[in-house]
C-alpha cells in the first residue's frame, strides 16, 4: 500500500505559507512609503488600546476628515453620508414631497408646495394639514422620521391623508421625485411705480441660474425697469451659476480666473449669453457674502454692470475641487487654486492680510448687528410660488395670522431704491434709521 503523501506535503504547504506570510508581515512596513506605514502602526496600536473597541473604518474615516481638516478651513473630507448632503447642496435638488411646513412641526401645516414638484402636481394646497404620513399617525412621527418616509432614492408612491382649511379630510397619493430647493427668493416689485424689482440669491446650485432668468423675466413681465439683488449672507456654492449670471449683465472680458499649481483657468464674458447687458442693477453684499458671490459681485463691480451697496464682503477667494471615491461614494474636497477679479484682485484675505478684507461696496451702508442676525433669517425663509399668493393672503386674513412676511425695507435695500430714485444717498453707519417703508 503506498503511504499517503497528502497529508505532509499539506502540511509542509500550511507551513510554508505561514512562514512566508510572517516574513511578508514583517517586511511589509518597509515596503510602504513611511507615511501609509506610521498609519497602519498607529491604527493598529488604537485598535489594541483603546478602551472600546474600533474598526477598521471607523479609524480611517477619521483620519481622513483630520487629514482634509488641516489643510484649511475650506477643505473637508465627507463620508458617504456627508456626501449626500453635499451632493444635495450642490445639485440644487433632492427626491421627496416637495412641501414647505411650518413651525412648529408638530402641527404638520404644509405652508405650500414647491414649484413644479410632486405635492404641487399631486394637488396638496397652502394651509393642508398631515393627518397620517404612509400609514402613520402624522402625531407619532417626528421630523427625523418623516424624512425618511418621504424623501426616497428613488420616486416611490408615499400615501396621505391631509385636512384642508374647510376641515374636510382627503386622501391623497404623492409619487415622490425630483424636487427643485429653490435658492432664488422673494421675487417682488419693491417700487411699482418706478419698477423696481427685488431678487435673493440664498447659494448657488446647478439650478440658480435657470431660478434666476425665471424669476427676472416674471418680473419684467410685471413691469420690472430695474432689479435689486440681495446677495446678503449668501455663502457662495457652484462657481459656474454665479459666472453664469455674470454673463447676463456682461457681454465682454474676463468675469473670473483661478489660479494655482497648474494653468491658470480664464472664465470670459460671452456676448450671445448677456441678455440684460445695461438693465439698471444695484447689488447688496455684507460680510457673510463670500466666494461665488464674491465674483459676481467683483464682476459686476469691476465691469460698471451694477453698483454694490452694503458693507465689505467676506473675502474667501479660494477654489476647492472634489474627488469622488468609487468605493463608497465618500468625497474629499481640497483647495486648489485661488479666485482673482477681472483686474486681478485676488479675493482671498489671508492672501494679503495687510489689505482691506473682501470686496469694497460702491455705497456702505451698514445695519446693527441685531438687524444683520434677523435679516439673514428672513432671507432664507422659503417662498412660496406667485400662484399661492392669493391662497395665501386668504388664509392669513381668516386666521389673522402671518404666513409670509411683507418684505422689509432695511437701511441698504432703501440707499438702493434711492439710487433707482435719482439721489445720491451718503454712507449709512449702523443705528441710523431708514427712511424707507414697506411697499
């Protein structure tokens, strides 16, 4: 009988292996650049250690944020989750309802729905209250959770049932999809009479351009000569959007370049896109207005397009590019190169601490920092579409309740009509009144 052979050379095989795997084990931190090496010995000390115990993931997650984190203040790395966000932020959409509710939330209001979205198309009206949210009692779901029943991946049909403001109750079935969130908002005519329209920009997304030549030409349409645009407390966001509506007012030269490690980058004006070239245009900038909305406002500075009104701007002048990592959707966004103005101003006030802090206003005018804090609030309140306004005002005489606050006239939206009116208002320092009233 011939002795089985198998056995031991299985076992010389095991044995073989785990040599060879000790001797690579051993050998691997020197195959390593010695930054990847100190991190391996450094996770693998914490995950021996530390009084709870770490994964893998958890570890590196962390890592990576303080790795981004100290770069700058604009660089950040975002997990899957935090991605999500940033995607939603920068897209300018998200898959859900489409309904702007009320305070507090557990009244379940709907105020209105958004323009174009699902709740719109699927007939919900300002003033219907949630009574059951996909099966629930609207009164057992908090905020957390009726996001999640109603903002989906993918469009799904969410089942309601709402009370309108005849107290009637009605089912209604809601396909979720893509909801625009709006960052152009409170559309008006602050002056009939002159024509005096009023736009904010709240960030700039993807959709803020096509927003903004909606809403500017509603508002001709209304009788508008002249536009008001509140840039106030708008953080920036897309670079693209706000060079688009540069291009409207600017019909040649350069609007921005950014300029870093590698071959500058010039964004031009171009003559087919400036269709509101000479359109008369007052611009409110404050120090919370940074970035993007730094070079429109440079642009339209610098080109005579419009005149700035309100106080200097942030001066956050720096370019961040994001990497999106195949594995998990995670995105790290580093800074990469600097914005500078058509006359080569670079925005970036670390750059040059010596000088005066963000873009100088044409007219400063500047509110008490009270004013300032209740201003930005208002400013980012949703705004319902123009078709509600009458369901609305309707509703605020029967209840006697405000739903949508008038638009106020602070001390810099009044130096702007002031100057659609022909005068040539002075500076204003903080605590002067102003003489404007509400339209």
């Amino acid at each position: 009988m011939q002795p089985n052979l198998r056995v031991p050379a299985f076992l010389a095989g095991a044995g073989l292996g785990i040599a060879v795997g000790f001797l690579i084990a051993q050998a691997l931190p020197t195959w390593l650049e010695p930054d990847v090496a100190r991190y391996r010995e450094a996770r693998d000390y914490v995950k021996h250690a530390f009084v709870r115990e770490v994964d893998d993931a958890e570890l590196m997650d962390a890592a990576l944020h303080g790795l981004a984190d100290h770069l700058d203040d604009y660089s950040a790395y975002y997990d899957p989750t935090e991605a999500a966000q940033l995607e939603r932020e920068t897209s300018g959409r998200y898959n859900g309802l489409g309904v702007a509710i009320g305070e507090p939330f557990r009244d379940g209001r709907i105020l209105f729905p958004l323009a174009g979205g699902p709740a719109q198309a699927a007939g919900l009206r300002p003033g219907d209250r949630f009574v059951r949210v996909a099966g629930r009692p609207f009164s057992e779901v908090d905020p957390t959770e009726f996001r999640r029943l109603v903002q989906t991946s993918e469009p799904r049909d969410v089942e309601l049932v709402v009370e309108g403001l005849d107290g009637v109750e009605r089912g209604v079935v809601v396909h979720t999809g893509s909801v625009v969130e709006p960052t152009v908002r409170h559309e008006c005519l602050l002056d009939a009479e002159r024509g005096v329209g009023y736009l904010a920009i709240t960030s700039f997304s993807r959709e803020t351009y096509d927003e903004f030549t909606a809403a500017f030409e509603r508002l001709r349409g209304d009788g508008m000569r002249g536009l008001v645009l509140d840039l106030r407390g708008n953080p920036g966001g897309l670079l693209l959007a706000a060079i688009g509506i540069a291009r409207a007012f600017v019909p040649e030269g350069l609007i921005v370049s950014t300029e870093g490690r590698g071959v500058p980058v010039m964004h031009s004006a171009e003559r087919a896109a400036a269709r509101y070239v000479d359109f008369p245009l007052v611009v409110l900038v404050d120090e919370r207005s940074a970035s993007a909305s730094e070079v429109l406002a440079s642009a339209l500075q610098e080109h005579r397009a419009g005149v700035l009104v309100g106080g200097p701007t942030y001066g956050k002048g720096m370019v961040q590019t994001m990497h999106r990592f195949d594995a998990d959707d995670s995105v790290m966004k580093v800074t990469t190169s600097y914005y500078y103005t058509p006359s080569h101003q670079n925005l970036e006030h670390s750059a040059d601490p010596a000088k005066p802090r963000g873009i100088q206003p044409d007219l400063a005018v500047l509110l008490p920092d009270a004013e300032r804090e209740a201003l930005h609030v208002r400013l980012n309140r949703p705004c319902p579409p123009r078709e509600y306004l009458d369901a609305i005002a309707a509703w605020e005489a029967e209840e006697d309740i405000e739903i949508v606050p008038p638009p106020r006239v602070d001390a810099q939206v009044a130096a702007a009509l002031d100057l659609f009116a022909g005068k040539r208002p002075g500076p204003v320092s903080p605590g002067t009144r102003s003489t404007g009233t509400p339209p």
